[in-house]
C-alpha cells in the first residue's frame, strides 16, 4: 500500500506542472475545458514540454548539496515556474492567432486558433464594435459593444449608446419599452440574441453571423 501510495504520490509529483500549465491556458483563453482524459493528455504534453525546457536551458551543472537551502528551493521551483510560462506561451500564442496564420498563409489549413466562428467574428473587431442584435419579438438593438460573450448561448453582451432600431432608422422609445436617453449600457442575454450585425467601422465590411 505504501509502496502503491509513493508511485501515485511521485506520479501526480510530476503531471503537477502540466496541470498548472493547462489551469493557466484554460483560464486564460476561451477554449473549452475538456473532459477527465483528455485534461490528463493535456497535462501529460505540457509536462514533457515544460521538463524538457528546463533540461535544456535551466539545468545546470552543479551539485544540489553545494546549493543553500534557499537555491535549492529554488531549483525546486523550476518546473513550476516553467509550467507558468508555457502555459501563458499557449494563451498568448492561441489568442493572438500566432500558430495558425502563418498556417493559413501557406494554404495547409483554413483554420484558426480560436474556439469558435463567434469568437473570431467578433475578435477581428478588435476590443469593441458597433452591432445590431436581432432579438427574439422581432426587436433590434443598435450599439457599440464593449463586451460579449465567448459562448453565442450563455453570458450577456454590454452594449453602450443602445438605441431601438426600426427599418434601418433609429425610432423614438415605442410606449411600453425601456428608454435608454439616460443609460450608460444595458446588459442583453445573449440566449435572446438570433442574429448579430457588424456594422461597417472605417471603411470596413459588414459581415453577419446567426
């Protein structure tokens, strides 16, 4: 039992940086969480990136006896550290779209690094945009959005300078809907949001997903 106990211990001892990586990428980028076996995977990958990292450039060629204690807790720390800074490699190389654009110039994929076709759209806009949101009873929304959700199904966009819209104009407050002549920005669920339009911004071209 004790034996079984130390192989578990040393075998979570070594997936433990792996993990931190995977927490770190997970957190930080919108990507769904997979499942127990697949984190497991994830893990195992970062692992092996993140040991052969500090290998290869960390390792160094002196006796841990000969270190101070505070040294020693700091080699100890490596893997960790390592772990964090490849996990926010990942983010940073998948939110940026780092891996697969020059992929896409080389015409080996069409894809990207992003989750989804909604998170891209609204992405290439860059940190807000003006939209239309086409709402269930048939209403819409006009607004710049300085927030939305990763998920087209769950969250809420932040829409500012929000105004009803009707056969393209912008209409007076129809009796009975909520005035926005005194609102910062209102909250819309996006569960009741059936289309989004781009406005076009600075010469750019409207685009429209459902």
């Amino acid at each position: 039992m004790n034996w079984a106990s130390s192989e578990v211990v040393a075998t979570l001892t070594f997936l433990l940086p792996g993990f931190i990586a995977a927490a770190v990428f997970y957190s930080l980028t919108s990507h769904p969480k997979p499942g127990a076996f697949d984190r497991i995977v994830v893990a195992l990958i970062f692992t092996l990136v993140g040991q052969t990292i500090t290998e290869i450039i960390f390792q160094q060629p002196i006796d841990v006896k000969y270190l101070s204690p505070a040294l020693q807790g700091w080699q100890a720390a490596l893997p960790i550290f390592v772990a964090v800074c490849l996990g926010l490699f990942a983010t940073t190389i998948t939110n940026n779209d780092w891996l697969h654009k020059p992929l896409r110039f080389l015409r080996i994929t069409r894809e990207n690094s992003y989750p989804s076709e909604w998170f891209s759209a609204f992405d290439s806009h860059g940190d807000g945009c003006y939209v239309v949101l086409h709402l269930t009873g048939e209403r819409r929304l006009y607004g710049y959005a300085e927030e939305w959700p990763s998920d087209p199904n769950v969250g809420h966009f932040r829409v500012a300078e929000a105004e009803w819209l009707k056969d393209g104009i912008e209409e007076e407050q129809k009796k009975g809907d909520v005035s926005f002549s005194r609102v910062v920005s209102v909250l819309i669920p996006a569960s009741e949001v059936i289309i989004v339009e781009f406005v076009p911004m600075n010469g750019e071209q409207s685009q429209e997903i459902d």
